[in-house]
C-alpha cells in the first residue's frame, strides 16, 4: 500500500482543523447576528425614516417611502448587510409584520399628525413571498390600517426585484386580491436586475420605480434618455406611473418633468426624516 510522506498527512490535518475552526466560527458569528436581530424586533429598535415622492408636473407630494434602518453595530455594519441576513433566515416573515407595524404606526404620528395630511400614500418595501403568507393575506393589514384612520388606497406595496419571483402566473393571482381590497403595486429598483421587464410587463404595477443608476446624470446621457423615452412610451395610456429615484440635480428634475415622468424621489426633493 502506497503511503504518503508525513509531512502531507501534517498539511491534511492542519487544512481539515483550518476549516473546521473557520466553520464554527461562522457558526457563532451567525448565531450572534440572530440574536441581535431577535433582540431588535423585541426592543423596536428600528429607525423609521420617511421620504416623500414628489409630483414632478405639479411639485404637489404624492407620499412617502417608509425606510426602516437598524442600529448600527458590528453584527451589521451597514442595512444592506442586516437585510442580507434577514433574507438567508426564517424570520422573513417575523420581521415584515413588524415593520408594517412600526411603519404604519409612524407614518400615522410623524406624516399625518405632525404634516396634518390625511391623503398622501405611504410606500411599504414588502419581500414578495410575504405577500403569499395567509395571515399578511387574511386582513391583518386591513385591521391595521383602520386602527390609524387610513384605507388600503393610502398604501403601496414596493416589491424589489432583488428577491426573484418565479411563478408569475401564481403572484399575479396574489397580487389581484390585494388589489382588489385597494392596494396599489409598484417594482421597486427597476433596472438594477434582470428581471424587472419580466416584472413590469406580468404585473402590470401600479408605479415603476427606476432605479437610481438609470437617473444619475440622465440629462447628460443619451442613453439612458433614450431608455426613459421607451418606459414612458410603455406606459402611456396606461394606468402605470413612472417614479424616478435617487434624483440629487435640479437638472435631472428639469429633464424628467420635460419627458412628462409623473413622480421623483431623492435628495434634490426631499431627505428621508426621521420619525
Ligand atoms: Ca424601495
């Protein structure tokens, strides 16, 4: 029997160990992190900000993004990163139910109380698969909304193409009888990813969201004008409305509202504030 020379079965022992050392301490870094994340739903550690949309053609405000951040720490150092994590766990749906909560319950103290706005929507990030869970289905929201004096017209779900939907037949099925209670839709980040044609053409939402790389210096850019042009074209005569995002010139505001783009958001319109 062939036999290796030692010094190779050493080289094995200390990669296995390496590995192994790696692994658990993955383990413990993730265990750490879930706890932090229990810890945040429990104690609402949660800042709400919202973020008006603006009416482009008339500057009148249509609502507001509601963008939930958590504290920073080393667990998470940035919100992309507690999201990420929050997605590879089971408490997706934990999460959602909280943030609607904390969201509504904010947007009704620091929009409609403090602005003394009534009629202006409020824009909820939702992950799609929480919209086929039964119980967000079974009027929960509804009751919800109806505590804080608001009615689901007054609320849109932002659905990211980020987490891919694959049965678009079966979302669409969803989505109708969420519309048909008065939800609104829109594809949130439209443009980042490769599914958001897909997207807008199955679920015909009620607004597209394009994603601020298409917006960034669009008054400069012949091609992205170009592919604004044809959204546009897309949706007219449609019930389909354009949001721009991440709008920070004046600028990019005087080409949008030249190409007749319904709604922008960014920090040329309004900062996010914090409830
Ligand atoms: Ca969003």
């Amino acid at each position: 029997m062939k036999r290796f020379p030692s010094h190779y079965s050493y080289r094995h022992a200390f990669h296995f160990f390496s590995y192994l050392y790696h692994n658990i301490q993955d383990s413990i870094y993730s265990y750490r992190q879930f706890s932090g994340l229990q810890k945040i739903i429990r104690n609402r550690m949660l800042a709400t900000y919202f973020q008006p949309i603006i009416n482009l053609q008339d500057e009148s405000c249509l609502g507001y993004e509601a963008l939930n951040r958590p504290p920073s720490s080393m667990l998470f150092p940035s919100t992309e990163s507690f999201y990420d994590f929050i997605g590879h766990t089971d408490q997706v749906f934990e999460f959602e139910r909280f943030c609607r909560e904390v969201s509504i319950e904010r947007y009704h103290t620091t929009v409609m109380l403090e602005k003394k706005t009534k009629d202006t929507v409020i824009f909820l990030n939702v992950h799609p698969r929480v919209l086929l869970d039964s119980s967000y289905r079974s009027g929960e929201t509804i009751c919800l909304l109806q505590r804080y004096g608001l009615c689901p017209e007054q609320v849109v779900f932002e659905l990211t193409e980020k987490q891919a939907v694959h049965d678009y037949v079966e979302f669409e099925r969803i989505l109708s009888h969420y519309r048909s209670q008065g939800f609104r839709i829109a594809i949130d980040d439209a443009g980042s990813g490769y599914n958001s044609l897909k997207a807008i053409v199955s679920l015909k939402p009620d607004f597209i969201k394009l994603d601020r790389s298409l917006i960034r210096h669009i008054d400069t850019q012949p091609d992205q004008q170009q592919l604004i042009k044809i959204l546009k074209q897309y949706t007219a005569g449609s019930n389909t409305s354009i949001i721009a995002e991440g709008i920070e010139r004046l600028e990019e505001i005087g080409f949008l509202r030249n190409e007749g783009i319904e709604y922008g958001q960014g920090y040329a319109l309004g900062r996010p504030v914090q409830s």
